[in-house]
C-alpha cells in the first residue's frame, strides 16, 4: 500500500469535489444584476450589457463565474457589482489565494514560493503572481497601520486603567541592496565611492514587567512589534509614533529607547518621545573601543585584549570618564589613528549620559537592543539581503509591510478589517 499516493489521490478528489461546489453555490446565488443601470461615484448611471464570464483561482481550484456587466459611457469604463461583492475586482484570484500567496511571498522568494504552494497545496500559480499580489497586499497593509483612526479604535479597547511597567522603543538602520536605478546620484562606501544599497529603518516596540532571580530584565512574551520602511527619518518617525500609541505608549510608568548612537535616532527621541530614557545599546558602545584597539594593536593581540577587556568592565561600570582618560592616553603617532582616536572621544562624549550602564542595571532596564538586532535579521535580512536580491523602493516597503505585520501578530487583524470594510 502506497499511503503518501492514497492521500495526494483523496485530497485532490476532495478539492475537485469543492471546486464543483464552490463554483455552483457562488452562481446560483446571482450574477449581481441590480437593474437596467446603476449608480457610478462620479454620478453618472452605468448601463446593464450583458453577462460575462470570469475564471477565478481559488483555494480549491479555478471556477467560472457569471457576473452582470455595466458600463458606464461618459467615464468610459465598465464594472461588474459581482465582482465588488465577492472581493474580486481587478484580480483573477479569490481573497483566500490572495492571502496564500501573500504570506508566501513575504516569507520566501517568489520563486520558492511557487514552488510551496505547488507543494503544499497542490495549487498553480507563477512567481510573478505572487510578486505582484505580495505588492498589492503590502500597500494595503501599509495603509491600515498607518492609519490613525486604526489605532484610535484598537487603543480604545484596552482596559485603561491597565498599566505598562517599561515600554521600549528600539530603532537602527540596515542597508537593503536595490536595482542601479534607484540609486542614481547616491554616496556609497564603496572604492568607486556608488552607493549600492539604502537604509531601511526598523523600529521594534516591546514592554518589561517583570526580572529574573538574577536581576536581568524579562521581556513580556509576545509583546514585540515591528515597524519599518526605506524612508526617511521623518516619516519613519511619524510611523513609529503611531504604532506606540497602538501599543498604548500613555499607559507606560517609564519609557526607555535604546539606539546604536546614531544622530537620527537622537534627534527622533527629542522630538516625538521626550522625557523617554536614552540608552545606546552596550554591543554598540563597547564595538567602538574594540575597533579602536583592533587599529592601534593590530600586531599585539595580548595588549589588544588586555586593553578592551579593561574598557569593557569601564563601560560596564558607567565609568565612561575611564574610557575617554583611556583614549588619550594611547597617543598614536599615525595621523589616520589619531583621527579615530578623535571619533572615538567624541562619540563617548556625545553619549556618556546615554551609557550610565551600572545605573540602568540597577533599575532593571534592558542595556542592549538584541531583540532589535534579531527583528533586523528575522524582518529584513532573511528576505531582502539574500544573495543576488535587488529590490527597487516601493517593492522592499511593500514586502517589509508584510512581514512587519506578520512578525507583529496582526495578520489577523489586517484580514479581520479588509472582510469588514
């Protein structure tokens, strides 16, 4: 006996048996003719023709539908109401294979992602059509959680008088690799000084009620969400605003952002979130002093060692006062060195209130973004930097829209409020 054939054999009978089903109960409940003519949205009246026939790609397989057909002649387009009913305007694919294969799609390459669904679910669709309906789909998913009155309606079903011990906000950056085009006139770090990739930014949202029997701050499961796009600060700021309201930023006793020391992250934490605790994340603070060390002993890896480790229980102290002394006390004769040295202090110095690291322990806070560093790994790198990808703008926002709201836990939501709008 052959179970794996018996099983392929029963569950493609059922699916055909559905298929039938499905297409027959669908046209017998209409062609969705509503009269001789109906209304259009600019006013005019669209007039009945005659019915059409359409193929639709469903879960369980293509069926034909016969829908009414109107066509309006002062806006010179016609429509079909059927169409509108059943979630199928502008597409040959049911709401269900959208789905499908925009999850696919945001998970996987949209080659593999053919090749799953193939797979899978014994289904026929292109890599194309899952490019293009991972696109679609990643627009809307954009427009729903950006929406302000969204997360109004979301914020509003929280009990309020329930409390958020520590709400953190982590934000950084990572280069996503694009198409020549849109990189045209862009600086890079390359030896021809083009750039060849853009930063996507990433926020990552999370709360702490409680720690460990050592003390370590425990995040509060399931509670990490995502917001990210390639755009520019502002923007991204003005989205990650949004998301903490949703996240019900006002319930927070105390606030804490943790960013690798760049300006922009700053500069967005003064504006929309003031009065929040800044803390540059410990792996970004001591990578600076190691790549110092890594310069200036290039060829003495035990002074190398000895001086980082040195730095590190300096940092770990909050004594960042120590590790300045430290820096200048090296004194490099090279030029180039002692150009780093400068950085290096000044990057300290910039930031010294921001590395109060024994403190913040002391508090329980989080000191490093690792869930930051994961979400840069899981949400951007697993999908836009694999080799050989090159993405243009619209579509690495789109596909990181997806996988945002996926990673978030809001599919569910997203698809709750497409089926009731």
């Amino acid at each position: 006996m052959d179970l794996e054939a018996i099983e392929l054999h029963i569950r493609n009978s059922m699916r055909e048996v559905g298929r039938v089903l499905l297409e027959r109960v669908l046209n017998a409940q209409g062609e969705g003719y509503h009269g001789s003519s109906i209304g259009c949205k600019d006013g005019h009246r669209s007039r009945f023709l005659e019915y059409r026939q359409k193929e639709i790609q469903t879960m369980l397989g293509p069926i034909r539908l016969k829908r009414s057909y109107y066509y309006d002649r002062k806006c010179h387009s016609g429509s079909c109401p059927r169409d509108e009913e059943l979630g199928i305007e502008h597409t040959s694919f049911s709401p269900g294979m959208r789905r499908m294969m925009a999850r696919v799609g945001a998970l996987r390459p949209f080659g593999q992602g053919q090749e799953d669904i193939q797979e899978l679910a014994g289904l026929q669709v292109t890599a194309k059509d899952i490019e293009r309906i991972s696109n679609r789909l990643g627009q809307e998913v954009q427009r729903y959680t950006g929406s302000e009155a969204v997360m109004r309606t979301m914020a509003s079903n929280v009990i309020a008088f329930e409390q958020i011990k520590i709400f953190y906000i982590c934000m950084d950056g990572t280069g996503v690799p694009l198409v020549p085009r849109e990189l045209v006139g862009r600086k890079g770090k390359g030896e021809d000084g083009r750039a060849r990739t853009r930063e996507a930014k990433l926020g990552c949202i999370f709360t702490q009620t409680t720690v460990d029997e050592g003390g370590s701050p425990v995040r509060d499961e399931a509670s990490t969400s995502y917001v990210g796009g390639i755009e520019s600060a502002k923007d991204f700021a003005g989205h990650l605003v949004l998301e903490a309201k949703r996240r019900g930023i006002y319930r927070a006793l105390q606030v804490c952002v943790l960013g690798d020391g760049a300006e922009w992250i700053w500069n967005i934490v003064d504006d929309r979130f003031p009065g929040a605790q800044q803390i540059v994340d410990l792996y970004h603070a001591r990578e600076h002093f190691w790549e110092l060390a890594r310069a200036v002993y290039s060829t003495q890896k035990e002074r190398f060692r000895a001086w980082g480790r040195a730095r590190e229980e300096e940092l770990d102290r909050g004594d960042v006062g120590s590790v300045i002394a430290a820096i200048r006390r090296l004194r490099p004769r090279d030029k180039q060195l002692q150009k780093l040295c400068e950085t290096t202090i000044g990057y300290y110095t910039k930031n010294e209130h921001r590395m109060r690291y024994q403190e913040f322990r002391e508090k329980g806070y989080f000191v490093g973004s690792g869930v930051l560093e994961a979400g840069c790994r899981t949400v951007i790198g697993q999908r836009l930097k694999l080799s050989g990808m090159h993405w243009t703008v619209r579509g690495a926002n789109n596909i990181m829209a997806l996988r945002c709201c996926i990673m978030s836990g809001r599919w569910e939501d997203f698809w709750a409020s497409r089926a009731s709008a």
